[in-house]
C-alpha cells in the first residue's frame, strides 16, 4: 500500500474497471463510495478480486428525500462491507423537512454502525457541520472519516475532540477555506482523497491513481514535507481500519 483514496466514486468513471485495476497497479487504497444503496452490488463486482478496492455501502444527503426506502435498503448492505460512505449532511438546497429527514438517516445509519460492533464511515457535510459532528461524536467504535470538510475552524476543532479524520482531495489545496482546514487537521487525523470523478485537477477529472500527484500541495499548505504527510497519512489510515468489521 503507497497511497490512500478515503473518498472516490469509482462507479461513477466511464471505465470503472480500469480505475480499480489502477488503484492496485498504483498500490491505492481505495475506498469506492457509493450514493444509493442500488449502486452497492456494482461497485462490490468492481471491487471483487482487488486487493486495493473496498466498496462502500451509501446513501448520499442530497438524495434521501426522493428516496424514502433507501434507508431501509442500506442498513442490509452495512452487514456487508467495513465501509460505509457517503452518508451525511447537505443542508444547501434542503428544506427544513429534509434536513430533518437526512438527521434521522445518518442517525440511524450511525447507530447500526455501532451496533454491528464500528465502520469505517465517510462523511458528506455541507453548511450541516455542527448537526453532523453532533450525530456522529458518540460513535466510538468506528472511524469517522469528513470528507472535503468546508465547516468553521470551531467546528473542525470539534470534530478533531470528537476523534472524526479528515480526507482532503486537490481542490481543497485551491480555495482559501480549504486551505485553512488542511493547515489546521492534526498530524494524525489526516487522510487523503480524489472525490473523483466529480474534483478535478488541473482542468481535467482526478483519479485515485493520481493521489501522488497533489501530496505535494497538501504537503506545502501544511508546511511538511511531501514524503512525512505521505507516510502519517498510510498511517492514520493502517489505524482507522483497524477495527472488528467484515473485510
Ligand atoms: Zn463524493
């Protein structure tokens, strides 16, 4: 293993079998999220055989409302996977119904994490960091990973007391909010991702072969070392998956 991708849609490329078989050329591990429970068994047969893939059971917040039994589709498939992503908060476009509907969700998706003794969880969050961070704090046995985090610096200080990681992709290094959040992520909460294929980098889409390529700029917002941030990050990443789960 030489890089980590915590957060990439692999389903969602033209050739998702390509991209898995250069996620294990390129020796990335590759977390595949997923954003209906419907597209879980597609990228399961993407990942099957790949030692670098691990296939993600989701439910994105933008897509909640307009599917009210895939939550009930979804907690099945935890059973499933160590992997649970992406799930979260979108409170941009939601209505006050909605956002309650997408609380109850990761709720409940949470607590069935636990209760099937931890996941390795990524976490959509937008303009909805303190209700997330509220909903997943008491999640003690599993791994919480914010996915291109965009909260406040007080809500990225609680999710760090909360013990959340954080996966940051190449846009991030871009934007000034991004940058503020990578400089201030812990040595050992920090994880790294594409979003691929929805961030691009250098006008073209990011591929989670190509975590190599933006180390440095993560690195330099940091202040690091390209070679140290790579190395905390197999690291942080050895110690979130260490938990009791289906592999
Ligand atoms: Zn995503």
């Amino acid at each position: 293993m030489k890089y980590i991708d915590a957060h990439c849609h692999l389903d969602l490329f033209r050739d998702p079998y390509a991209e898995a078989a250069a996620c294990d050329s390129s020796q990335t591990y590759t977390i595949a999220v997923t954003n209906l429970p419907s597209a879980f068994a597609n990228s399961e047969h993407i990942a099957t055989g790949r030692r670098f893939v691990r296939a993600a059971a989701g439910l994105h917040p933008e897509l909640v409302a307009q599917h009210p039994q895939a939550l009930e589709q979804l907690l099945p498939l935890i059973g499933r996977t160590k992997y649970v992503g992406e799930v979260g908060l979108d409170y941009v476009k939601a209505t006050p119904s909605e956002r309650q509907i997408q609380r109850r969700v990761l709720e409940r998706v949470v607590e069935h994490c636990e209760n099937l003794g931890g996941r390795v969880i990524s976490i959509h969050t937008r303009r909805a960091a303190d209700d997330a961070i509220e909903l997943v704090a008491g999640a003690a046995r599993s791994k919480v990973i914010l996915h291109w985090f965009s909260g406040s610096p007080k809500a990225a200080a609680r999710a760090v007391t909360a013990g959340c990681l954080f996966s940051v992709n190449p846009a991030m290094t871009r934007s000034s909010t991004g940058q503020r959040i990578i400089a201030a992520i812990p040595d050992d909460r920090l994880l790294t991702e594409t979003d691929g294929p929805f961030v691009k980098h250098e006008g073209r889409e990011v591929h989670a072969f190509q975590v190599a390529s933006f180390l440095p700029a993560i690195a330099r917002v940091r202040g690091q070392a390209t070679e140290a941030v790579g190395s905390m990050v197999l690291e942080n990443f050895r110690r979130a998956v260490t938990i009791e789960a289906p592999a």
